[in-house]
C-alpha cells in the first residue's frame, strides 16, 4: 500500500478508536436479537448476512 494511502487508513482507524462506544459493543457470553449485516464490501455475492434466531457469541 502506498505510504500516502496507507496513512489515511490509519487516521481513519484511529477516529473510529477515538469515537467508538465500547459499552455498545458485543462481547463474549452476550446474547443479542436477531440482526441483519449488510455488506458492503467488494463481494457481491454475499450482500447480506442473516442471524434468524437469537445467537450466543463466546461460546
């Protein structure tokens, strides 16, 4: 990566760091409602992740 482009990525990085809630962030042993992702990446294949049922993460 080029060391300009490189550069804007960590500052976005670091804003998010800076700006996050950490209280609001799932953690191991949460469970949490049913939830849809959407992606927004490059792979079109998979634009969307479903969770249907209630999930436990952690474990």
């Amino acid at each position: 990566m080029a060391p300009d482009k490189l550069k804007i990525n960590v500052d976005q990085r670091q804003v998010l760091v800076d700006t996050s809630n950490r209280g609001g962030v799932v953690k191991a042993g949460d469970t949490v409602e049913p939830f849809k992702l959407i992606n927004v990446g490059r792979d079109w294949r998979s634009p969307q992740v479903r969770f249907s049922e209630r999930q436990r993460y952690g474990q």
